[in-house]
C-alpha cells in the first residue's frame, strides 16, 4: 500500500517512521530544501543590528532561509519551520508532556509519551553548565514561590558546546531532531522529495487518489492509497480548504513575550536556552534570550548579546486565528491573552530584578511557533484519531488535532500525535494491505 506523509517535522517524520516499519511504500513531501544550520558566529549582525539595517522580522528567511515569518496582525509574528526537520531544527530542543485540553476529549498520550521518551533519551541539562545568573534567577524563581524546575531536553550534553543557538539549528549535532527518524523511515524503504510543496489532496468519488505539488518547477501529481497532512497549524489547514475541506478558526501558536533586562557580562548564549521553567496557569516562565528580539526589535538595539538578559513567557493563548487557501493567517492576541502577558512579564521583571539584574525592563516582540487547533479532534474522533469529516485514506496527523493551546514546548506532543495517528491507520488497514 502507497502512503504519502506531508511534511517531515516531529508529526511528519514519526508517522513515517511507523509506516515504513510497518511494511507501506511511503513517500515524504517536504515544502523545503535540505536543512542546513547557521553557522555564521552572531556578532557578525551587532553593526547592522544597532543601526536597524537589519529591518524587521519578515526579513529571517533572508538570514535564515528554513524559518519562515508571517504577520498574523500587525503586532504578532507567526514562525515555521520550512525544510527537512520542520520546526524540529529551530527548536530548543525541549521535550515536556504537554496535554492541555487532552484528556477533556478523552484523549491520553501517555504510553506514547514514554515510548517516544525512550527513544529518543530525553535528559536535563547539567546545573553546573548552566551561567552563573541562570542559576541565581532559579533560585529566586524558588523565592517567589514559582516552583521551578529543570527542562527535559533532547540535547547530549557532551557534544554541546553551549553556542546558545539551538534555534538556529545545531552544528553539533548535539541536539535530537526529526531528521533522525526520517533517516529511520528511509532506511525502512521510505523516499523523501524536497522542495515539493503540497497545494492540495486529490479526491474522487469520496476517496483519496493522491495529492498536487507545485512549485516554480511547475506541478506534479502523486498517486497513493493513503494521505496523512502533517504540514502544520498552518501548512495542512491551508492544503484542507484547497482540497475543499473546511478547517476551524481555532488557530493557537503558543505565543511568545520575553522580557530583556541588563547584567554586565551575562553571556546567557553561553548555554543552551530555557535550561529551567516554571510552569504557571497559561504560561511558563524560562531564561531566554530572544535572538528575533535581538536582530529586528528597536527598543532592544542598545544592549549588546553578552549583557542582554532575558526571561520568556510562552503563553496559553485564546485560540481564535483562521487560515485561508492562500496561506494567509488571521489570528491577533484577544484581551485576555495581554491581560494575562501582563500579569506573567511582571513576575519575569521581577524575577530578574531579584536577581541582580538592571532595567529598564523592556518587551520583546511577540511571535509564536507552535500552530495547532485548526482541524481539532472532538471526543467522538478520539477512538480513531480521525474526524468523520475527512474522506477515505485522508488522515491529519499534528497539532492542527489538539483543540487547546499548551503554553508549553509541543515537540513530544506532536510526535506522539502523529505516533497515535500512524497506529490507528495500520489498525484500521487490512492484513493484506499491509
């Protein structure tokens, strides 16, 4: 039996990965090229940075091609990860269960969660490699009552040379990432075709046939039994409305807000980001430094990276965003998301005020990474992980599926989605179609 994944970041690539295992033909689409990690070292921006050469954060993807910006409303950037990897390659390298809203719906994850834990060996980064002021925010972060705690992370600590710039991909190779199992899944007899950008599922009589790729190369049809989107919030809300399937305005993205400060000699990039984090009712509190705030956010210009300090709030926020056939993405923080932003960057001023570390205490720009909601399960679609909606051999299998925003890093999350999704699939086939 022929499957087509769309998509190769945490979703994508497991899914893959458990039907090639499982004996299917799978074919990978991915909408970008091979990744590659910056490796310029980043003082090379310090002089076009402070005179605002740099312009704004639509301009990433020319510094940084695999990380592709869209303004969502005039103050909110939303990030993808656009290449092999997804967003798997961009990330801190965080792995916590998040779950918000799952088991509302009847949905629990937990023997994925272990599975994928396991595989993938998840650690926290050792205390004494963490700066000096990231070890005295924890403590006064335990002072103020916030109950902080050490961030699971897929990253080795012996081949981490703490360059602070896992976003940006990892020279090292230190830190775990979707191109391992997508190296499994081809070893299985899987194929990966880059650069293939899916427009829409192809459909006839109620059943799937395929799906259409286009590119400036031109368009190029691809026959299978089976489809699974796995392109995201955004990417598989935008293939499902051009295949004629209507998606929710229930967009969320985790949206982000860090708060920079100054301490001389900081050097926070002189460990792996969000070593800790303090997770509070719709957000989490985590020493960051915010490298998009850095390049493109005025009011940060004036702090060079070894004194900037910064503390992130990575909010829950109101899932309320839409995606049309073009791509374009609706979505604006609602009162209550800046009600609650206030409320959290003033406990991370005054985490760092606390300790040591100098204002003013100036915000950074809001941006989210983490898209989902937009084609959420109910609790009648639990049992099979698919809506009724869809037709036969058409699967999504990311976050678009979880209802609630989480507030939290959703790697695990995603991949033990698409783990679930890969499974109901092969339960669902015959013996034979195997």
């Amino acid at each position: 039996m022929k499957a087509i994944v769309v998509g190769s970041g945490a979703s994508g690539a497991t899914i893959a990965r458990e039907l090639s295992k499982n004996g299917l033909e799978v074919l990978i689409l991915e909408s970008g090229g091979n990744f590659k990690p910056f490796t310029r070292h980043i003082s090379w921006s310090e002089p076009f940075r402070k005179l605002g050469i740099l312009g704004s954060a639509s301009n990433i993807n020319k510094i940084f091609p695999p990380m592709n910006s869209i303004k969502s409303s005039p103050d909110l950037a939303l990030f993808r990860g656009i290449t092999t990897g997804g967003c798997t390659v961009l990330t801190c390298g965080n792995l916590v269960r998040a779950e918000e809203g799952l088991h509302h719906i009847g949905l629990k994850l937990e023997s994925e969660f272990q599975e994928l834990e396991n595989l993938i060996k998840v650690e926290t980064f050792p205390e004494n490699r963490w700066r000096p002021l990231s070890r005295e925010m924890f403590k006064s972060a335990i002072k103020l009552g916030l109950d902080p705690e050490s961030t699971p992370k897929a990253v080795n600590e012996k081949k981490c040379i703490s360059c602070g710039l896992c976003e940006l991909g990892c020279v090292k190779g230190a830190r775990w990432d979707s191109k391992n199992f997508i190296d499994d899944a081809c070893a299985g007899g899987a194929t990966i075709k880059i650069n293939s950008p899916v427009k829409k599922v192809i459909i006839e009589k109620g059943i799937v046939k395929g799906v259409e790729t286009g590119s400036i190369l031109g368009k190029n049809t691809y026959k299978s039994d089976l489809v699974v989107l796995a392109a995201g919030g955004i990417g598989s809300a935008q293939i499902l409305e051009n295949s004629g399937i209507e998606t929710s305005p229930h967009l969320w993205a985790d949206v982000v807000l860090t708060m920079g400060g100054i301490f001389k000699n900081a050097k926070m990039l002189k460990e792996p980001p969000m070593v800790w984090y303090s997770k509070q009712e719709d957000y989490i509190l985590s020493p960051y430094v915010d490298i998009l705030s850095h390049w493109f956010h005025k009011p940060w210009r004036k702090v060079s990276i070894n004194d900037r300090v910064g503390m992130m709030v990575k909010l829950a926020d109101s899932e309320e965003g839409k995606v049309d056939k073009q791509g374009k993405v609706d979505k604006k923080l609602s009162p209550k998301d800046r009600d609650t932003l206030k409320k959290a960057s003033s406990m991370a001023s005054l985490i760092m005020k606390e300790s040591g570390v100098k204002g003013p205490y100036i915000q950074g720009m809001y941006n989210g990474g983490h898209l989902g909601g937009t084609f959420p399960l109910e609790a009648a679609d639990v049992k099979n992980m698919r809506s009724e909606q869809l037709p036969s051999g058409l699967w999504v299998g990311d976050l678009s599926l979880v209802p609630r925003s989480q507030g939290m890093p959703t790697m695990l999350l995603a991949a033990a989605i698409g783990l679930r999704v890969a499974r109901k699939i092969l339960e669902s086939m015959p013996d034979a179609a195997k």
